[in-house]
C-alpha cells in the first residue's frame, strides 16, 4: 500500500526543540524538504550557519535538506505541518500559525497532553483554532536523541485514514517506523494520559518502594487509561498499542524520560521550587494530571493513580499518605 500512496514533499516543523529537530531529521531521511521555524531568530541563524542545533540537540549535524527559519509562515506554509511546540503553548501557537495554513493541510500534533485550563485534547485544540485543517497525531514509545541519531523507532499517526497514509508514506524510513490509525482519540489520550503515570512510577521509584510496587502502579494506571479512553471514544486495541501501552512503558521505566525523572524527584523530597523552576526540563505530565482528572470526571470516570499525582504535585496529599490511600481501596476482580 505504501508504495502506490503518494507522500507530501514539503514538510514545515513549527517548534525547535529536541522533538522537533528530530522529526525533521527523520522527514529529511525519508527524502523530504524540511522547513524547521525556531521562535528565537539566534537559534535559527546558529542552525543555518553552524549546521546543528547545539542548543537542544548537539552532536547531531543537520543536513542540507533540513531549512531552519525565524519566519513562520515558512513553515506553516508547507504541504504538511508538524506542530512540536509544548503542550500548553500549542493554542497560541495556532493562532499566529492558522493565518499560514492552506485550507485542507494536514497539521500534526507531535505534543503530548491536554490543555490545563479547558481539559481538552490537543487534537481538540487543533480543531477549535484551526477547522480548516485536517487534524492528525504522531505519538508513541521515541526519545528525541533516538530518532535523531536513527536508531530504530516506531510510532503511530492517526487521522482520516487516506491521510494517515500519506503522512506514513512521507516519514517512514528503514529506522523511523510510522503506523498508520485513524483512532485520532485513543492516540491523543494515550500520548497525554502517560506522561501522568510516569511520574507516578517515578515517585514509587524516588520513594523506594521497589520495582514490583512500580509494576503493579503501572498496571493500574494502564487500567485507568483504557477506562477512560473507551468512554471518550478510542478504541482499546489503540491504548494497547505504541501510543498507549508502548510508550506508557517507555515513559514509567528509564530516567532519561523527563516525566519519570521529575516523579522521581518527587519522590525523593525535591522542594517544590527545584521541580518547578523555571530552568528544569518540561514535564508536562506535572500540568496535564489535574486536567486528565478534571476531564475523567465529566465523564464519570474515576482515576485514582492519576488523582494521587495531580493533588501531591499541588501539595494538597504529602507523600507518605499517598500510598497507603492508594493501597485502602476496595479490592475488586481483576
């Protein structure tokens, strides 16, 4: 099928972080032109002369096909748009970017979470400010550096079908493996809901607690997840593929994931003004648990793991009665 779907050639990458300069180095691999906007002007004139973006990916060189610009309609005018600008900045990057976008341009959100102060879906988002676009999500089980120095990384892309191919057919390579979906829900849950139970696992990890309590946590927090992906809309075999289930386990288990670092820390006693300052890596589990939980309600969906996280990271529940809470709950089947 890939061969007979006809990718799009000019790829704009609004956003450029780590994630973001490692998606265009994965489109430039796939034989596509790359267009990479950096909101700071310095950033894109060092990645244009020095040829590497040593701010947030250093060591990795850019190759020709990879055009890093200050102007964003550069970028937002391209076939096809991928959007890894964080998760809470993602609507006001929109609206300064929709005035660019053609109508019909599929834009993918490579962010992962869910808008604090509304609780809604970042594919939501994306339809609200820009409905003249087609929405897709790329999510899965990738670290930044790993896609960056081509080692081998599949992810899921979910949108109208006809268009999740293209996208497929226009990123995949022999190390960057994308699936194809048109579950745009279940994709963009479980991208968000995963960063939560990292940082819960991190926290059993910085508590001591030992591994077979992180596995058990990590089980229930899955449990939530599919909970409340079924009630919302998303397709359990979803959850339990690269976009749920793949990169939950990725995110709860290695300390280079940034949201199992910060549970990690938080379990450990950090004060709250080292976790939050302003210099430390993003965790956007920290800002999407109270809204995952927020928007499980309206659905009349209990989370209990991800609850625990969202009222220790306002301070509202210390640490050491977190768990023994967790642990009271009523016992039920499996």
């Amino acid at each position: 099928m890939l061969k007979k779907t006809k990718p799009y050639h000019h790829i704009g990458v609004i956003g450029a972080g780590s994630w973001g300069t490692a998606l265009a180095l994965a489109a430039a691999n796939a034989g596509r032109s790359v267009t990479l906007w950096a909101r700071e002007p310095m950033l894109a004139a060092q990645m244009s002369t020095a040829r590497e973006n040593a701010a947030y990916l250093p060591g990795v060189s850019l190759p020709g096909a990879v055009m890093p610009t200050a102007v964003l309609a550069d970028a937002a005018a391209a076939e096809a748009v991928l959007m890894a600008v964080p998760a809470q900045h993602l609507r006001a990057s929109l609206r300064t970017a929709s005035t660019s976008f053609r109508d019909g341009t599929p834009v993918v959100i490579a962010a992962k979470g869910v808008e604090q102060k509304s609780g809604k879906l970042l594919n939501e988002v994306l339809a609200e400010v820009s409905p003249n676009v087609v929405p897709a999500i790329l999510s899965g089980p990738s670290f930044a550096r790993d896609v960056a120095r081509r080692l081998p990384t599949a992810v899921t892309i979910a949108a109208n079908m006809e268009v999740a191919l293209r996208l497929q057919a226009t990123l995949g390579s022999a190390h960057f493996r994308p699936y194809a979906s048109d579950d745009v829900i279940g994709v963009a849950l479980g991208g968000a809901a995963k960063n939560v139970y990292a940082i819960a696992c991190g926290i059993v990890e910085g508590l001591g607690l030992g591994e077979s309590a992180r596995a058990a946590l990590l089980a229930r927090g899955f449990a939530e997840l599919c909970r409340l992906g079924e009630a919302m809309g998303g397709r359990i075999e979803t959850l339990m593929g690269l976009s749920g289930l793949g990169d939950l386990v990725l995110s709860a288990t290695s300390r280079s994931s940034r949201n199992f670092a910060f549970g990690v820390a938080v379990g450990s006693g950090a004060p709250r003004a080292q976790l939050f300052a302003s210099d430390c890596p993003l965790a956007e589990g920290a800002t999407t648990a109270p809204a995952l939980v927020a928007r499980a309600a309206r659905h009349g969906i209990e989370l209990p793991v991800a609850e625990a996280v969202a009222q220790i990271l306002d301070g509202s529940l210390a640490l050491e009665a977190a768990v023994p809470r967790l642990m009271m709950r009523p016992l039920k089947t499996e």
